[in-house]
C-alpha cells in the first residue's frame, strides 16, 4: 500500500485534485441553479447536497497542503461525499431503467459522483476525526434528509417523482450506513501523518 500512500501524499496530486474538486463544485452548483432559483432562502444551504459535500473537500484538502487537519470539515466532508456519491450512482441508475436507455449526463454523473464516493474514503487515515465531530457531522446529514424529504427540498429527478417515499427512506438508511462507515474508518489508530512529497 506504499504505493497508495505517495500517490496520496503527492502535493501535485493534491493540487490536481484540488482543480478538479473546485471545478466540480462549480459545475454542481450551476447544475442545481433552476432549482436554486425556486428554492425558498431558508433552504438554500440544504438543496445542491453533492457540490456542498465537495466544497467540504476543497477545504480539506487546502488544510493538507498546509500540512493541517480540520477534523469537523474532515467528518462533513467523508460522510457527504460517500452519501451523495452513492445515492447519485443510484437515482440514475434507477433514471436510466425507468427511461430504459443511457444518457451522456447520466454517465458523466455516475462515474463523477462514483469517484466522489471514494475519494473521501481514500483519504481516511489522514483524518484526524474525533466522535464529536463525527456527531456534529451526523446531525447536518441526518437535519439534511428532513429538509429534502419532509420539506420536499431535495434533489430534482422528475422521472422518479412517484417513488419520493422509497427513495426518502433508502436516503435515511444510506445516511446512517455513511455516519457508520466514516466513524469505523476513522477511529482507527494506525493514523497516517502528513509528510508531503514534493516531486
């Protein structure tokens, strides 16, 4: 896993995934800008769920290169990716058999939202994250599935409109998979420090 650990640890790696988390945190909140637009103020921070939990990332990724941990961004970041990471894969699978044919955005947001996934898992053992930041990050995910589900904030796929109630309760249990998954994949103690390559 020595192999694993440099390419991580590469600060051009770092830096090239730090474009590229940028540039999709962009486009994420302009993919979601029709519906911002209908969206009442108060909910505004809860609706673009996927480009919010990479801007977590860029932000965990800008303390890396300073060589510094931000734990809570650490736990919102890990938890949000692997959350929306999955349930995008997911929802367009299900668009895509409900359409019965694949479309080119569907695949794009597959394989983004699939590498979103697990970037955050990959990162794991440079977390510093303690329970209470893993609680705290819970607390924002779990709040997050009520605004979308019970305030019907969440995100828009029209063809799956009639399954809201299923998909509601899968996100719930995929919420409670994801606060388990970070807290066991974090609470190790095999930690890795940070010792940047350079080349």
């Amino acid at each position: 896993m020595k192999w694993l650990y440099f390419i991580l640890s590469n600060r051009s790696f770092l830096v090239l995934l730090l474009v590229v988390n940028v540039l999709g945190t962009a486009y994420g909140y302009y993919w979601y800008r029709f519906q911002l637009e209908e969206t009442p103020p108060i909910f505004l921070a809860f609706v673009p769920d996927s480009p919010t939990a990479s801007l977590f990332f860029v932000i965990v990724l800008i303390a890396f290169l300073w060589k510094k941990n931000w734990p809570l961004f650490e736990s919102l970041a890990a938890i949000t990716l692997f959350k929306y990471g999955i349930w995008a894969v997911v929802m367009n699978i299900l668009v895509f058999l409900k359409l019965g044919m694949v479309e080119k955005e569907g695949l794009m947001l597959i394989l983004s939202h699939g590498a979103m996934a697990m970037q955050g898992l990959l990162y794991a053992p440079f977390y510093r994250i303690k329970l209470k930041h893993v609680v705290i990050a819970a607390v924002w995910t779990l709040h997050n599935d009520i605004i979308d589900y019970v305030f019907f904030m969440m995100p828009s796929y029209k063809v799956l409109d009639q399954y809201m109630q299923q998909i509601g309760y899968f996100t719930f249990w995929l919420s409670v998979a994801s606060i388990a998954t970070i807290y066991y994949l974090t609470q190790k103690k095999n930690r890795l420090k940070w010792k940047l390559v350079h080349e």
